[in-house]
C-alpha cells in the first residue's frame, strides 16, 4: 500500500494469521519455509519462539535427504570446507537454500530436493527419524541402498598442479550443463583453461550435503578405484554418510601415482574408452594415476555390492 507520499506503508499482518499460513506449507518443504523465514522479522520469531526452534529445522531437513557435520568432528574435513562449519541445522537449511535451492542446473536446485523427499519417503520405512542405519554383514536389512545419482554428474580438475594444492572444495565440481561426459586429451592439455565457476561443490551445498545413499547409512565400505584401494575407503561416521563425505575420500587419492600393472588392468578393461587413435604411450601416459583417468573414464555411479564387517560396500562403476 503507498500513502499519498508515495512511500510503501509496510502492513503488519496478526501473527495468528501468519502462524495459519506457515501451517499450510508441508514440513517438508524446505525452500519454501526458508523463504517464509526470510521474509520477516515476524514470521522469523514464529519460527524461533518454540522452546526448541532447532528441532524444526533439523526434521525439514532430514526430510529432504539433508546432511550435516557439525565442526569439530574427528576425520572431518570442516577445518577446510565452509560448507561444514554451520552450528546448527537452522543455518545449515537457510545456507542451503539461500545458495542452492533455486539454483537452475539439472542437477541441483528443487529439483535435487524433491529427489530427495521422495527418496527419504522410500526409506522411512526402514529407519527412525535422524538414525541412520548402521549395516553389517549379518545385518537382514532390506533398506534399499542404491548410491545417489548426483556422482554421476561430478567431475575433478583435468590437471594436477603441484604449486597450488586444491583442497576438494576448489577441485569438486559439477559437470557443466551439456558438456561431454569423456574429456578427450589433446596435445595442449596442460595449457588448457581448468576452471569450473559456480559448479565447484561447494557453491552447491544441496548436493554436497545429500545422504550418498537412498536410505541413510552411518557405515560405509568404498571398494577399489581405478584398481587402486582408498585410505579412507571404510566410512564409519557419527551421523549420515553424505555425498561430500564420500568425494573426499576419492580426492585424496587422485593424484598418487598408478604402478603400470594398474594401468594396463585398467586399459584392458576400458579399452572403448580410450581414442583408437592413441598409441600405447599416450594412453599410459593419459593413466598416470586415478585423476587422469577419470577426465575420460568418468564415474557413472556408486553400485552397491554388499554388506561387510565394515558397512555396505559400494563399488565404482565408471563410464
């Protein structure tokens, strides 16, 4: 309303009236009840007057497939990554939507969230609300444990630089809309522009902050990359393995050189992968180690195999 100035006379609307409409938006629906929150002061306190306003926003989240690590958390990369260092789950869901939730790539976005619900719904039966289930080999869960398809769609920098060390925050990324899923080496490889602005994992903290699997699990087994077996390859965390989670763990093993037995595994069994044209050299010269190789054999998903002493073991399945 403007008043005969011209200026907007702001109107305050009773907050019973406002309590009624946060009442009709599904607690799940987590975009929206950020939104709301945002809009104002008010409504922020209706959100913040209960005697445990966090529970709200830690329920919404869940609901949407939503993870946190909750700095200092032993084996946690939090020191490293911004995205982890939020303090409560309020701050994870407005950092989440505020960066994230209306972003427009395929991948991410609403899109990503109502993935997520529809996931978390599956998987409710199976599981208490913020327990993720912690599998054995003996367990007889029949949770389905499919991997998020969000890891077919993440990539690393082509190119290694040892003069500037990137942590997995400057080196995860996103693939870029309609871009080529294989990265074809060329002779000015090294030269080429190796920056990926606004797809790095961490301007998308939807996807870095999504349970890696359909129904949440605390424990988790990755098997061997590339033929080459993790350091960090058994999962065993006080909360939901999250997709982040599960990249560091591939990120800290890129760049470790390949031995040639590895490598000739690998081009024997990815052999279509590599462009006929290539001689031996070059082929064995583009599987140095797991980082290379990933630029033209790229992750296609995480399959589950089965379950171990140390969690459900997921192997690579690459393109």
């Amino acid at each position: 309303m403007r008043n005969g100035a011209g200026l907007v006379k702001r109107i305050d609307f009773p907050a019973e009236l406002l309590l009624a409409v946060r009442e009709l938006f599904d607690p799940a629906d987590l975009r929206t009840h950020v939104c709301f929150y945002l809009s104002s002061p008010r409504v922020a306190m209706l959100y913040d007057a209960s005697d445990n306003p966090d529970a709200f926003w830690r329920r919404a989240c869940w609901s949407c497939g939503i993870g946190a690590a909750f700095a200092p958390e032993e084996n946690s990369d939090s020191t490293l990554w911004p995205l982890l260092g939020a303090t409560s789950w309020k701050e994870v869901a407005i950092d989440c939507i505020s960066r994230d939730g209306f972003c427009k790539h395929p991948q991410c976005g609403e899109v990503l969230l109502e993935y997520n619900r529809q996931r978390m719904r599956e998987a409710a039966t199976y599981l208490e609300s913020f327990k993720p289930l912690r599998i054995t080999e003996s367990s007889n869960s029949l949770a389905p444990l499919s991997a998020h398809p969000i890891f077919g769609h993440i990539e690393f920098r082509r190119v290694y630089d040892a003069f500037l060390e990137r942590d997995a925050q400057f080196d995860v990324h996103l693939r870029r809309p309609g871009a080529p899923t294989r990265r074809v080496y060329e002779k000015d490889y090294m030269c080429r522009h190796d920056e990926y602005p606004g797809l790095y994992l961490m301007d998308h903290p939807l996807a870095a902050r999504s349970f890696a699997t359909s129904t949440p699990i605390a424990t988790m087994m990755l098997l061997q990359l590339c033929g080459r077996t993790l350091r960090n390859s058994k999962l065993n965390l006080p909360r939901a393995v999250t997709v982040f989670d599960v990249v560091c763990a591939m990120h800290a093993e890129l760049d470790s050189p390949l031995t040639v037995y590895d490598a000739c595994e690998h081009i024997d069994c990815h052999e279509y992968c590599f462009p006929k044209e290539w001689s031996l050299g070059t082929a064995f010269k583009q599987a140095c180690n797991i980082r290379s190789i990933l630029s033209i054999c790229p992750i296609e998903t995480l399959e589950y195999e089965e379950n171990t002493a140390s969690g459900p073991a997921f192997s690579f399945r690459q393109m």
